[in-house]
C-alpha cells in the first residue's frame, strides 16, 4: 500500500478555499454518516427518503443538482479520509496557483465533469469527492511535474521515500485505467468509480495545460510546458550532433555575393560583427570574463546591439558579478525590453531590482522590478528576499508612486 503524506512545494499563502473544502466534506460527512444520540445520522433522512440517495449522482435519473451534492458525500471513514487526504497535500498548491475563487470553479467543474463520464458508461449511483480530486490532481501533474511527494509504503515493512510526482500521479491514473479497462484482474469487486477519476484527470490537466497556453496562469520553468520545450530543444540538439554538426568547431562564413563583392563594410560595421562573433566564441568555451569585455566594446561602438537572449543573459550576469553594476543593469533592461516572454524572466526582475536598490539607488524603477517579480515567483527563499527588500526600500519611495 502506498500513502502520500506530503509534498515539497511551498505555498505562498494559505490556502484558504481549500481548507474551506475539506471543512465542508467533513461536516457533511459528520451529519449523513457518523450516527447521533439516537442511533441515526442527524441528517440521515429527508421527507422519508435516504438522503444519500436524494444527493447522490444517479446515471438512471440524474438531476442537474446531483452532479453538485454527490461530490459532498462520503460512505465510510475510510472514504472521507483517503478523499480529504488526497485533497489537503496537491490541493493546496493548486488553490495556491488559481487564488481561491478560481479553485473553487475549478474544483466544482471537475467534479461535474468527473460524474459525466460515470454517467456515460455506468448506470450506477455514485458519490464521493474522488472526481473533484482527480481534476486537481491533474493540474498539478501538469503544473507542478518536478516536485516531490513523500510516501509511506506498507508491505512486509513500513517506510518513507520521496518520489517525483510526475510518476506518483502517473501510477494512480494508470492504475485507474486498468481498474476500468481490466477490473476482473484488479479485483472486480470494489467498488471504485475508474471512469470519474480518468475524466477529472484528464479534464483537470487539458484546463491547466490551456490555461497556461493562453496565459491565464504565469509560466513556471518547471511546468510541463517547459519541460516539453526543454526536452524538444534537446532532441533537435542531439539530432544535429549526430548529424555531424560541431557546434565548437570552425563555421564556414558564407559565399560572398559577387553583387556586393566590390562594396565593402564600413569598418564599424565590420568591427560590430567581428566583436558578436568573438563574443559568441568566448561565450562557447565559457570565457565570460573576456566576453563580458567584449560585450562592453561592442556597446561603445553601438548602444542598440542586443546578443542572443541566453548569451544577453549570460553576459549581464557575468558584468554583475565582476560588481560592474550600471553596466550589468543596462544589459538586465535590454534583456527584459528584447526578451520578455522569457519563461524565468522574474528571476531577471529580481536580479535587476536588488541591482538598483542597493547599488544604483534607483529605488522607484527597484520597486516596479520587485513587484513584477513577486508576482510570479514560487520558492520561499525568492519570495522572502523580493518582499524584504521591498520594505527596505519603501522609506526611498515618495507616496503615491
């Protein structure tokens, strides 16, 4: 048996919509299952009918109501804790994501979308939040795919380990789909609704992934999209090497055009091109001291010259270590002005917030960078240096700017 217990993300707030969940799951579950005084549930039945059968999603005659209540009951203790469990460890970090509003639309449609697919496919009543969790689940394998999840596991003994999510979510799925496509194999009779959690999965990733598409929700370098692109930039790397490309070796510069032969560059604009071609080639051999003097030339002769974004990166990086902070400053604007769909590129904005507010005391320009990144950053460590240094500054700051 495996038990999840806890994940490595931090959250940034608390997660208030989803603690509001789990308090009304419990509660419910308290008045329709755990029995009173009298021997029977307080709400055990309404106008004579079982009140779980009133609630539940049934495929047979379904309300439109039912495909709301069913996800706030709960059959036994074992049923509420696994659900709630399940809920408090990769809920929280999606509340986190989607403010608490957005999660509850989120958690509610997954749900409703969850007890569609069952209705498609069985004819049986169902009830139970495990749909609603499936969607949350979902999102987070495609939002947050590189953290860890603690497990304890119960076999002959019992321990902790910690294991990617991305394979932790990935199992349950799977075997989901075994208990839907093979149930004989996996044990046939229990009494597990498969078809609710592969369609609150899927239906939870397809929204996280459009989500981030459109940019409803701030890219993080560690979501899946950017383990995709980071993946594919690998394959087509790879297929150029093989294909024989040495990408340190000398590259032929291309054929003259004879039309032009005859009309020679100017020699800035020869002294331009040569001083980006030194550059990259420092930059390949990782020199970046000579590259960041390099890059210092090339903005004498001409202020507007911008290099690759990673080689931009790099060389503004380099500039402030060496404390050359106007000059590392500089090349941190162009970068964010050149290059603003970079997928860390609230990592640049802190950078280059800390650089103005404790070295160039441009406390105004400090604040707008520091805002900007708090926004979209996720690590405790960031988010307590960007808010710290944010109160450092504020005294600098005239009201109302």
């Amino acid at each position: 048996m495996l038990l999840p217990i806890r994940t490595d993300v931090r959250l940034r707030r608390i997660p208030w919509m989803n603690l509001g969940l789990i308090f009304v799951n419990l509660a419910i579950f308290m008045l329709t299952s755990v029995a009173s005084h009298g021997g029977q549930p307080l709400l055990a039945t309404f106008h004579g009918q079982p009140i779980k059968v009133i609630l539940a999603l049934d495929p047979r005659n379904p309300h439109l109501w039912q495909y709301f209540t069913y996800q706030l009951l709960h059959e036994n203790w074992a049923h509420i804790i696994g659900n709630m469990l399940f809920l408090y460890i990769f809920g929280n970090n999606i509340n986190d994501r989607l403010g608490d509003f957005g999660y509850l639309a989120f958690y509610l449609a997954g749900g409703v979308v969850a007890g569609m697919g069952h209705a498609l496919i069985s004819m049986s009543p169902v009830i139970g939040a495990s749909g609603a969790i499936a969607a949350v689940t979902g999102a987070y394998l495609v939002l947050l795919p590189r953290s860890h999840i603690t497990i304890i596991y119960f076999f002959f003994i019992i321990g902790a380990l910690e294991i990617s999510s991305l394979w932790v979510l990935l199992f349950y799925f799977a075997r989901d789909v075994l208990g839907q496509v093979l149930p004989d194999w996996l044990g046939g009779g229990e009494n597990v609704a498969h078809m609710a959690h592969i369609s609150g999965t899927v239906f939870g990733a397809a929204l996280a992934m459009l989500m981030l598409r459109i940019g409803l929700l701030p890219r993080d370098q560690f979501d899946v999209l950017s383990l995709v692109t980071r993946w594919n930039r690998r394959r087509q790397y790879r297929a150029l090497v093989s294909s024989g490309y040495n990408p340190f070796g000398y590259v032929q510069p291309p054929p003259v055009d004879v039309r032009f032969a005859d009309k020679p560059l100017d020699p800035q604009t020869q002294r331009v091109m040569d001083l980006r071609t030194q550059i990259s080639e420092a930059i390949a051999h990782r020199n970046l001291p000579h590259a960041a003097i390099l890059f210092l030339q090339l903005k004498n002769l001409d202020p507007a010259q911008v290099l690759a974004r990673q080689s931009q990166l790099d060389v503004a990086n380099q500039l402030a270590s060496q404390q050359l902070y106007a000059e590392a400053a500089e090349a941190y604007e162009q970068f964010l002005s050149h290059y603003a769909n970079f997928e860390q590129i609230e990592q640049v904005q802190l950078m280059l917030g800390i650089i103005y507010s404790r070295y160039l005391h441009n406390y105004v320009r400090a604040r707008q960078l520091l805002v900007q990144a708090l926004g979209r950053l996720h690590t405790e460590n960031e988010i307590r240096l960007a808010r710290e240094e944010l109160a450092r500054i504020e005294p600098h700051v005239a009201p109302g700017i």
